[in-house]
C-alpha cells in the first residue's frame, strides 16, 4: 500500500526551478526524457533532477508553483515533519 502512495514521477530541470515532465511510472518518465534529448529539447542536454511523490504532495507544489511564482525547489521544500513521508529525492 505505501508503494502506491508515491505514483507521481517528476523531472525537473537541473536548477530545480521548472518541472519538465510529469508521469505515473518511471519507465515513461525515463521516455519522456530520453525523446526529449533525441530531439534535442533540453537545454542541459539531458540534466535533470528526477522526483517521486504522492499525487497530493505534486498538487500541492504546483499550486504554491503557480499562485506564489514560486522555483519548484521552494514549492516543495519540507514544510514539516510529515514532509519526508510525502516527497523522495530518487536521485539520491
């Protein structure tokens, strides 16, 4: 059950400003990247910071991205003690 809670993976730019791309596993994340980079339409030619979270967490980041015009490394900075159960850095 707790493997379901984190079904939403993220790429995010290398400066942890911008979300790329979004997508429900991460075999069509690692997708959405790798045609992204054969079209060449990243700037960092493939460089990205890559996120696993729960769809409430990505909800919540995107709304305070968007009302607050906020990078997305300060929408989802840990807002408390329940943050670590909600959000993963799978990049290590």
């Amino acid at each position: 059950m707790m493997a379901n809670q984190y079904n939403i993976f993220i790429a995010v730019d290398f400066f942890n400003a911008d979300i790329l791309f979004v997508a429900n596993s991460s075999g069509e994340l690692s997708q959405q990247i790798i045609t992204a980079i054969e079209k060449h339409e990243l700037a960092s030619e493939g460089a990205v910071r890559l996120y696993r979270t729960s769809n409430q967490s990505f909800k919540i980041i995107q709304r305070l991205m968007l009302r607050y015009q906020l990078p997305f490394h300060e929408a989802a900075r840990p807002k408390g003690r329940d943050y670590e159960n909600q959000t993963i850095n799978t990049a290590g």
